[in-house]
C-alpha cells in the first residue's frame, strides 16, 4: 500500500459550509397573515410548519405558486402544510 501525504486540517477548512442558515416557523394558516409575510420567510431560508384553520387551497392560494416558482416545495401533512425553502427537499419516504 503506498504512502499518502493528507493533510485532514487543511482538507477540512475546503469543505463547504451548510448553507441552511433559516428557522422553522410554526404558524396558523387561517387567512389572517399576510401571503407576502409567508413568502419572505421562505426568502430567508426558513422552513414553515403551518396548521391548517380552514380550506387548504382557499388559505394558501396567495403564496402557493410563488413559492413553487421560488422552488420551494410544499406539502400537506395531517392538517399542517409544511413549507420548504428552495434546496431544501421535503422528503416523504418514512410516509409509505
């Protein structure tokens, strides 16, 4: 086996850093927030756990698309919609 010359201390400082920087929010989506409030969270990297107080697509359809377009995801779960950032997948396998 040959000789490598590694040098972990320097090799470390090249990996990147994690970009997720954001929060999570927990909320009530009931019509009451401003769409726009709910978009910039998701601007600024934050993660929404939103619980649900009326008609899902009614509540949601002022930030819905632009936070599709953004490419954030959403995802309704047991009366929560869960909003992530762009980057940030909202993985579902441990729901089969």
């Amino acid at each position: 086996m040959g000789d490598f010359d590694l040098d972990l201390q320097t090799a470390e400082g090249e990996l990147d850093e994690p970009t997720g920087s954001g929060s999570v929010v927990l909320g009530v989506l009931d019509g009451t927030t401003d769409p726009d409030e709910w978009i910039m969270h998701v601007e600024h990297d934050d993660v929404l756990v939103l619980n649900v107080d009326g008609d899902l697509n009614e509540l949601a359809a002022g930030f819905a698309r632009e936070i599709r377009d953004l490419g954030g995801e959403l995802m309704h779960f047991r009366g929560f919609l869960v909003v992530s950032p762009p980057g940030r997948e909202i993985d579902t396998d441990r729901l089969d």
